[in-house]
C-alpha cells in the first residue's frame, strides 16, 4: 500500500486498475485504496457459485452503479459496477 501511494506523490498518479483475485482485491480494500468496483462473474465448472470477491474481517459498504447482464452460449455473464460508500467523519 506505501508504495501504491507514492505512485501519486511521487509521480501524480490519481487512478490505477488493480486485477486479481479475492486476496488481491481485500488487501487493496482495507488498505482504504479503492473507490470503485468492476466485477466480472459467470457460472464456471468448477467453479464454486456465490463466492465472495472480499475475504476480510470488514466488508466495505457497497452501493450498486450498474449492473447488465448478457446471456452467453451456455452461462449469464453479470457485469457490475459498484461503489464503497465512506462516511463521512467529523
């Protein structure tokens, strides 16, 4: 997370795309890192269904932008993008 945030002080970075799976997407969440989130998801064999893109202790606050859905071959895809709502502190 340091060296994510030097991106912008040392070089004016204000928006990068992190890819990756759940540890990845956690670890850049509770590093208080991300604003938004695109997720891609489709029935896969073996896939285990419903698994959750966030594995840590404090799931964020989530609040729906869009949603569509595409009707593959065989399987939906579900595109999604969504927002972490912050509170406001005083």
């Amino acid at each position: 997370p340091a060296d994510l945030r030097s991106l912008h002080r040392e070089h004016g970075i204000n928006r990068i795309s992190g890819v990756g799976g759940r540890k990845v997407a956690t670890s850049l969440v509770d590093a208080g890192l991300v604003q938004d989130i695109y997720l891609t998801t489709s029935a896969m064999a073996p896939a285990e269904p419903h698994t959750p893109w966030y594995a840590g202790e404090r799931p964020p606050s989530l609040q729906l932008i869009v949603r569509k859905m595409e009707d593959a071959l065989e399987r939906p895809i579900v595109f999604e993008h969504l927002a972490i709502v912050r509170l406001a502190t005083v």
